[in-house]
C-alpha cells in the first residue's frame, strides 16, 4: 500500500465552524507534512512531525493546530479560519530516515472558507 | 536552505524530449536531488532521485554534473498527459530535512 489517504476531499466552512482534516498512511512512514497550496502556487510547508512529535512548525497561525495520534495518523484542526485560508491542505509522508527522503502525498483536501 | 531556481514556464509538442534545469548553487554535502510532478488539484508525485551523475527510471532520467550545483530533468518522447508542474527539491538545511518547494516549472506540451 502506497497510498497517503486524506479525508475529506472537499470542505466549505463559515469563519466560526470548527473542522479537522485526516490523513492517514500505512507505509511505516515515520515521517508526516502538512503544506498549504494556493492556485497556481508552489505547496507551502506548514508542519512536520518526525516520529509522532512536532519538529517543524513553519509560523502557522493558531488557527491551525496539527495532531499526530499515532504514526499512521495526521490531523489538522481547522479553527476561526479566514477566507484566505482557502486553498488546496496537502498531506505527505516519507520515511523518516532524513537524507534521500521521498515524499508520498495525498490528493488534498480542497477547502473553501466563507 | 538550498534554494531552487527553475524556468517558470516550457512548451514542447509531442513525442519530443523535454529538458527541465534547476539551480540549486548552495546545494549541501549530503542532499539528494529530487523531482516532483504534479496535475492540478492533486498532490505532487515523486518522479525520480539522484545524487550525482546519471539516475534513470522508466519514466525519466536525471543528469547531474560533477559540481552537483544544478540538475536536469530529462522526459523522453512526451505526451499530452505529461502536461504538469514540475518541481525540484533538495531537502536538507542543518541536518534536518524541510523540503520546500520552489516555484515549478509549467510544461504545456502541444499536439
């Protein structure tokens, strides 16, 4: 199983719903990213957790608030977000050895904030 | 932080091979070199890896000169469906791996 399976794939939120974002891999991967991709961007890191913890947390807003039960699993806790926070939340994984690390990424979650 | 720099934009037709460069001058000891390619609303999809000289798989090959300071994508005889954005990466900054993207190149291949 190669597969980074992120649920769900489509998400409209008001400005004061609270949402979570799931992702989840079985490949053994110890390693787990969230980034952010605008249209016609680049995917832009946010988090990283090696080894179930939180190693990188790019400047993200409060608003987001990843989660890593297990090492199989990934959230991303959606709270008080902005209609600029619309856009495409990718999930990946890699295994975590951190030199030739190949990311394996999810289809995303394609969000909408109204 | 190696930082990647790569034509924003490329046309080709089909069945010619296509070659995509990134500079990545600042490139550390133990980085690997990595390409990405990704359809739009997907997730980016690994194509192909390689540390120096010449990697090749069944859908690319990657040349590397010896100075390792930049890289080129090679993709034979494209088609159509290799339409994408195709994204460079080299990953390590401190001993930690933060693989940040750049900003692509967009390959349009024309019939």
């Amino acid at each position: 199983d190669t597969e980074v399976t992120q649920t769900p794939k489509h998400l409209v939120m008001g400005m004061t719903n609270k949402k979570s974002l799931k992702c989840e891999q079985h490949m053994g991967h110890r390693a787990m990213y969230w980034y952010k991709q605008k249209a016609k961007k680049p995917p832009e890191l946010m988090f990283v957790y090696s080894y179930e913890k939180l190693s990188i947390n790019e400047s993200v807003p409060s608003r987001f608030s990843p989660e890593c039960p297990n090492s199989s699993l990934l959230n991303l806790h959606l709270h008080a977000l902005q209609p600029e926070d619309s856009a495409l939340y990718l999930c990946a994984s890699s295994p975590g050895d951190g030199l030739n690390e190949k990311l394996f990424f999810g289809s995303g979650t394609q969000l909408s904030v109204l | 932080l190696a930082k990647t720099t790569q034509p924003i934009s490329m046309d080709s037709y089909e069945g010619q091979e296509v070659n995509i460069t990134c500079s990545h001058n600042n490139i550390a000891t133990n980085d690997y070199i990595t390409w990405y390619q990704q359809f739009p609303s997907q997730g980016p999809r690994f194509i192909i890896q390689g540390y120096k000289t010449k990697v090749t798989n069944e859908v690319a090959s990657l040349f590397i000169p010896a100075d390792r300071k930049s890289s080129t994508l090679s993709l034979p005889r494209v088609s159509l469906s290799d339409t994408a954005v195709y994204y460079c990466l080299v990953g390590l900054s401190g001993g930690s791996y933060i693989p940040t993207f750049g900003r692509g190149t967009s390959l349009i291949v024309h019939p």
